[in-house]
C-alpha cells in the first residue's frame, strides 16, 4: 500500500508542476478522481483484512476474487454492489435455461467465472484482446473450480457469433466503445435469437446506444439500464466508516454515464 501511495504522490506533484496557474475545472477534476481512487485502494486493503478475497454479497456471493483487478473499481466487486442495476436482469436470464455465455471483454473475470458458478449447467465463453485479462480470467476460473467451463479468448469479431447460432445464449459485451463494431446483426444473423447485454459508451464513441438501439429494435425487446445509487447490507466495518469512505467503496470509477442496453429476442 505504501508503494500505491507513493505513486499517487507523484502523480499528484507532477500534474500540480504543471499548472501555470489557477487550476481549471476539468484539471481539479482530474486530481479528485485520483485521490478517490488511491482512497479505493486503502478500502480494498481494509476489505482483505476483513474478507480475504471473498466476495461478500450479490449473486457471485462467496467467489474467491482477486486482489487486483486488471480494470476498473475493485472494491464495489468485492463487495457485490458492481453494476448491481443489472442483477435482476441477470437472475431471469439465469432462469431462462441458457446453455452458453459469451462474455466479450471479460477482464479479469468477473463475469465469466462469477456466472459459470451461478448457472452450473452453462459454459462461458471468455473473450478479451488483452493476453494479461485473458491469463487472469484463466487463473480467477482455475480458483473457484470452473476452469473446465470457462473458455479463454482473445478478439471476438462479429461473425463469430454464427458459432453458437441456435444455442441458447447470453451475450455480454463491455469494451469500452468497441460495442459497436462487435454487434453488427448484418454480419452475425445469429444475434437475432440470442439475449444481450451490452455497456454503451457515447463518451468514447458518440451515438452508441442510439446507434445499437436501432440495429436490435425490429428483433429484440430492449430496456434501458441506467446507473442508480448502491442500496445494500453493508459489512459492519464499512458502516463504521464516514460517508465519504462508504460512497467511495460502491464508486465504479465511470467518468460519464454508460448504461446498459438488456435485450431479449422477440423470438424467445
């Protein structure tokens, strides 16, 4: 923790150096955020000396996690409160009978081995570009038992999902923009009978939501998922906390809204 913390430092000394004088509202921005950030990390040691690297709540409950996460906010998914807007959706399509996922942009893992443990009779399909995600992902299902149902990945292109045409699938995509150069039903007609969940990321490629909206309205009944402020039983240790450490122990890191897109086939 010292070594994080010390690399905050000079981060911080190095962006303050360069402003020439009062800081803009974008630069003072840029400074909370990695201040929110290294107090996450002081959060995640805490949660280890409590936990261990168990994940306390929500439907991967019990998972044996990571100390380190090869993107994004640790903490919320060591808590089980990421991306919580999306568990009830995920729970009916556990019920739905799904015999495969296809998990493009998969991580670490979080999804793909959380949801191999929570549908049992599923195999996943684990898909990311980077080789350091994809030898986490690996570890992470070794770990927790589901190495054989995990299937590792590199890049996913759009007529791949022709593979698993006529299976009953759930297909997840975050990939930080490249949503839609991955979902393109012209070149995967397959996607037309499959369940999907994808994060949208107008920030990073204008129109996104509006653009894939309009590829899946005439095949898919779609609901908008926005993000919504984490409700939970709190461990007692983070309770004890102040306010500031609570709301930053759910923060997700999102520098804009992405929401979700959940679509089910009309076809179902």
């Amino acid at each position: 923790m010292s070594a994080v913390r010390a690399n905050i430092a000079n981060q911080l000394k190095s962006v303050v150096a360069r402003w020439a004088g009062p800081p803009s509202m974008d630069e003072l921005n840029g400074v909370l955020r990695l201040l929110c950030k290294w107090r996450g990390y002081a959060l995640a040691e805490t949660f280890f000396r409590h936990h261990g690297t168990i994940i306390y709540s929500g439907p991967f409950q019990g998972m044996d996690y990571v100390r380190s996460a090869t993107e994004g906010a640790l903490v919320p998914r060591l808590l089980g409160t990421y991306e919580s807007e999306l568990h009830p959706h995920l729970a009916a399509f556990a019920r739905a009978g799904l015999d495969c996922v296809i998990d493009v942009g998969c991580a670490e893992g979080y999804y793909a081995v959380g949801l191999a443990r929570q549908m049992p009779g599923v195999t996943v399909h684990a898909h990311d570009i980077d080789a350091k995600a994809r030898t986490s992902c690996a570890e992470l299902a070794a770990k927790n038992g589901v190495a054989e149902r995990v299937v590792i990945g590199g890049e996913f292109q759009p007529e791949d999902f022709e593979r698993f045409a006529g299976r009953r699938a759930l297909v997840m995509v975050d990939t930080e923009g490249a949503e839609l150069d991955i979902l393109q039903p012209d070149r995967a007609p397959a996607l037309s009978g499959m369940r999907i969940i994808v994060e949208t990321h107008d920030g990073l490629r204008p129109g996104a939501l509006a653009t894939l909206t309009r590829r899946f309205e005439a095949t898919h009944h779609i609901v908008r998922v926005d993000q919504a402020g984490k409700v939970f039983d709190a461990p007692a240790w983070l309770n004890g906390l102040g306010h500031l450490d609570q709301l930053l122990a759910v923060w997700e890191w999102r520098s804009f809204p992405t929401p979700w897109l959940v679509m089910t086939p009309k076809n179902a």
